[in-house]
C-alpha cells in the first residue's frame, strides 16, 4: 500500500519511541512500502505499547513469542 497520507523525506527512520511504535503500527495496520521490514527485537520491544485491533495484536504476539 502506498503511504499516501504522510510525506516523509525518503530516508527518514523514526528515532523516538513515540516514532518507532507509530511506525510500526503504520506498517502492521497498511503494510509496508519499497521492501520495508520490520526488526523482531524493535518490535518486541514496543509490543506492550502498541495501539492494534485484538486480533491483530494476538496475532502478531503469536508470531513474535509462540515456537
């Protein structure tokens, strides 16, 4: 999905926390654009603050933590 609502410069990468865990709900929630990927260890770490829909958060929890 194209990121049409924000314009971000084209190297941007979020450097506060409030950036990381609106950039990862971004991606989770539209998916990502040009080849992004989210890091597992990032994503952990902002897990707990995430605002996503249940099924979506139980999902993601299980693709993080579950073997």
């Amino acid at each position: 999905m194209f990121n049409w609502d924000y314009n971000l410069p084209k190297n941007w990468k979020p450097n506060t926390d409030e950036e990381w865990i609106w950039y990862i709900e971004r991606i989770v929630n539209y998916g990502a654009t040009k080849g992004e990927k989210l890091d597992k260890n990032i994503v952990k770490k902002y897990f707990p603050q995430l605002r996503l829909e249940k099924e979506r958060k139980e999902y993601l929890k299980f693709l993080l933590y579950e073997k």
